[in-house]
C-alpha cells in the first residue's frame, strides 16, 4: 500500500519535472551510445585518468574535525562535449575527516551524492558526515551534484531539469567524478572507500523528490570490493516517474506531442532501448496508425505549407462562399513546447487519417487533441490494445505495470511506455556491471514508498545475490524524517563487513 503521507506531500508541492521536454533526440542518441560503455566496468575504467587533477581550494579547522573544499573539470565534458551546461562543468566537494582515527592503518570514507534537491553540503554534513564520525569514526565526502547548488544552471529553477536527458547527463557525471574522488582519496591513504546515496534529499519544494540510484550506479564501476549503501532507492529509476507520485509533476501532454512529433523519438530512439524488465508493448491499433500517416515530423508539415503558399499566385481578396470556408478552415498545430505553431487545412490531416465529420471547433484546435477526439471512432467497447514485439526482443517477456497517473488514450500510453523505456536503458542496474562484492551491500527501502515503487521491477537482491535488503515500516517522507541513524547504521555494518572480510 502506497503511503498516504507520500501522497497527500507529493499534491502540495509546486516542483515540476522535464519543463521542456525530452531534450534533443541527438542527445539521447549518443547518451544511449555511451551507456553501453559507460555500464561496463572494464571500458569504463579507461575513461578516467587516476591521475585527474583534484586542487584543494580551503582548509577549515573544526575542532575534532577538518573540513577540506576541493574541485576538479568532469571527465564528462570530454566524453560527451556540449552536453553538460557550463556551471556545471566544475565538480566541487568537501571532505570531512576526524583528527584522530580510531585505527591508525584504517581511514573508512564514505562518499555520499546528494538525493533530488539536495543542494549545498551542509544537509549531508551535519545528517550523515558529523554523526558518522562521531559515533562511528568514518570520515566523509560530499558531493555536489551537477545542476545543483553551485553548479546548477542560471536558467534552472530550483531543482526541475528542464529535459528528461539531463537527468541521464547527470548520472553520467556522477559515476566518472566518483571514480575520480576514489582515485584521489587512495592517493591521500584514505580507505577502506565506500558509497551511499539517500534516493530523496534536498529543501522545501523539492525536499521529498527520490532521485535514481546515482549512488549504485557509481559502485558498479570501482574495481575493488566496495561497500555500498541505497538508501530508498531500487532497481530502476522508470518506476519513479510512471508509477510514483512523482509522475503527477511530469507534463505528459508536452512529452506526448514532442514525441509523436519525430519519427526518431518513435523509430530508432525505441529500438536501441535495452530493458531488463522486457520489452514494450507499444503502437497501439490507433497509436500506430497514427504513426505511420501523421507527416515524418511537424517541421516536414511546416514545409509543406511553406511551398504551397509560395506556389499559390496572389490574387484580391473576396469573401469565400461558405463551402469554401468549410474546406479552407484552419487546424491549428501546436508543438508541445518545442516552438512550433502551424496553420494547415484540414483535410492534410483527417483526410490522411481517414477521419472525417470534425466540427468546426474542432478544427481550432490542436490537431493531437482533435486526433483523440476523433479516434473515438475508432476504439469499440471490445477494443484489445495490440503491440508489437521488437525484433531484438522476441523471446523477452512484456513489461506489464500499472501508472499511477490515469492514461486516457493511446498516444499517451506510447509516450509512457518510451519513458519507462528510456529511463531502463540508462538506470536500471541491470544494463551495468555487478558490484566486485555484493555482499558487502545493505539496501534500505521503505515498505509503503509512494515515490519509489517496487511492485512490477526486479528485485535489487536478485540481480545482485547475496546484499542485504532492511526494510522500513513506513511510507518514502517519513522514512527521510525519521530514519537517519537506520542509514548510518547500515554504512556502519557495510563498513564492518570489508573491513573483517579483507583488511583483518
């Protein structure tokens, strides 16, 4: 049962997701291309230098603890030029360390990435750094995410990215500018090293928002026994933003009509989606005939209107009958929030789909909503969605979950399946290497979660046998609340664990 806390905190709040969109087809298609080598531990080695320079910018004396601020370029912006925005380029991070050690040949340091909205370092510092060192002797290091904080665009408000992409950039970030911060800190002696994460963090509006499992993804690419702590977290990121309450900030209407809007988005973006989970059933009986009779894209249509105004001689205007308003009458085309806004005369449209009879309001309006309107002629009471099965996934099961928001027609449903689609081919763990040592891992999930749900997805202790799930009695907000030295103590124990397993 989902929590009603989760639920009833997600409705208040005003933060929403994706404000533009997908982000550039382009992108994605060489952010699908780097995944691939990016989830492999052997060639993702060989992105980054163990040498990466690391400057120390501030040394703070606190007493039983130091405070050292450092920053280093992302080994991001020369794997994927352009991609990531300027602020963000600088990675920056603090270390906090104990003036004594309780183990002279031990120095254990956690590395923890911020949850959704985490911005700044003194959250982590004063929950989970100061405490760990206090009751547990395990130093820290804090990690700034891109897009946040210091490094969060000019033009991005709080913590809403504006595409879907960017999400996929900034775990991208993350991975290679962990492998750098272990680098650095086995150069300072440090270790043993490990790494958590908190799937929800951050201030005010944005406070409770999970965010994927940056911290799980990072792991699977250090070459060494590492211990590891998800804290809310699972498997995959798509249940997050279809079957979570945080599906209800996300503009479906704006990502549907950008999708149905290029065949790249609907032909070669869907088949390089590699899912775990499946495959997905998509092209509906209406979706897919609109798919195959709507114009390659919205720009082609611009086109065509342009060179049909061009080719139509000028002549005096007189007032048309009104037959011939009824057959020149305009439909209107909006984009979707990409910028475009066309003019196009009915019959270029319903006539291609073999729709007739729209009224003339009809006509005025969006030519996706008069489609959905229109399509009801289509749909009978007996109607059975049809998919069809991928070539590269023949003998897959179909990946089969329930949203959490109502999907009232086809073309949204589509436009859904491609964002769970693409939110598994860049975050679910089982497109990336096992952790060198899962038994070292301790997972802890809320039992009621309503932002990351589990119904449906792989089980994380399947795909990683032998790490430890705790469960929480309790619902995602109060879990973060309530619950820090339930964390704590998890990093405590995985520590323990490598600790009597290859330093005794």
């Amino acid at each position: 049962m989902v929590s009603r806390v989760d639920q009833i905190y997600r409705s208040i709040l005003l933060t929403k997701f994706f404000v533009r969109g997908w982000g550039k087809p382009e992108n994605l298609r060489r952010i699908f291309a780097f995944r691939k080598i990016l989830s492999n531990r052997e060639t993702c080695q060989h992105l980054v230098d163990k040498t990466h320079p690391v400057s120390i910018t501030k040394e703070v004396d606190n007493g039983d603890h130091t405070v050292l601020e450092a920053e280093f370029i992302s080994p991001f912006v020369d794997q994927l030029p352009g991609l990531l925005p300027k602020e963000s380029e600088t990675a920056k991070f603090q270390v906090v360390l104990p003036k004594v050690w309780r183990t002279p040949h031990l120095k254990p340091t956690c590395l923890h990435l911020a949850g959704t909205g985490d911005h700044g370092f003194w959250r982590r510092k004063m929950l989970m750094a100061k405490p760990l060192i206090d009751d547990y002797g395990i130093a820290s290091v804090i990690l700034e995410n891109p897009f946040y904080g210091c490094r969060k665009p000019k033009d991005q408000l709080r913590s809403s990215l504006h595409n879907v992409s960017d999400l996929f950039v900034m775990g991208g970030c993350l991975v290679l500018e962990s492998l750098v911060i272990f680098h650095w800190c086995e150069q300072q002696g440090l270790g043993p090293l490990g790494i958590t994460g908190i799937s929800m963090g951050g201030h005010y509006g944005e406070k409770f928002s999970p965010h994927p499992q940056m911290a799980s993804l990072a792991a699977t690419n250090w070459p060494k026994p590492l211990p590891l702590v998800p804290c809310l977290s699972w498997t995959t990121a798509s249940g997050v933003f279809t079957q979570g309450v945080l599906s209800g900030a996300i503009n479906w209407e704006m990502l549907k009509n950008q999708y149905f809007s290029s065949e790249v988005f609907r032909e070669e973006l869907f088949n390089m989606i590699q899912s775990p989970e499946g495959h997905f059933p998509v092209y509906h009986e209406v979706g897919q005939h609109f798919a195959r009779d709507f114009p390659k894209s919205l720009s082609h249509v611009q086109q065509l209107m342009e060179d049909h105004k061009e080719n139509t001689p000028k002549k005096e205007y007189r007032q048309p009958r009104e037959q011939e308003q009824e057959s020149m009458a305009p439909q209107r085309v909006a984009s979707g929030g990409i910028g475009l806004s066309l003019s196009l005369p009915k019959f270029n449209i319903f006539n291609a789909f073999g729709l007739s009879g729209s009224s003339r309001q009809q006509q005025k309006e969006n030519v996706l909503v008069g489609y959905r309107k229109a399509k009801s002629q289509v749909f009978r009471s007996d109607f059975t969605p049809v998919g069809i099965r991928p070539k590269q996934a023949v003998n897959t099961p179909e990946v089969k979950f329930e949203p959490y928001m109502p999907v009232k027609d086809a073309l949204t449903w589509e436009a859904l399946q491609f964002m769970r689609g693409v939110m598994d081919e860049c975050t679910h763990l089982g497109n990336f290497s096992i952790p060198v040592d899962p038994t070292l891992v301790i997972i802890v999930a809320a039992k009621n979660d309503g932002y990351m749900p589990r119904n449906g997805i792989i089980p994380l202790t399947d795909l990683w046998p032998g790490s430890e799930m705790r469960t929480l009695k309790t619902g995602h907000v109060a879990a973060y609340l309530f619950n820090h030295q339930m964390f704590r103590k998890a990093i405590k124990d995985s520590f323990d664990r490598v600790i009597d397993k290859y330093y005794t």
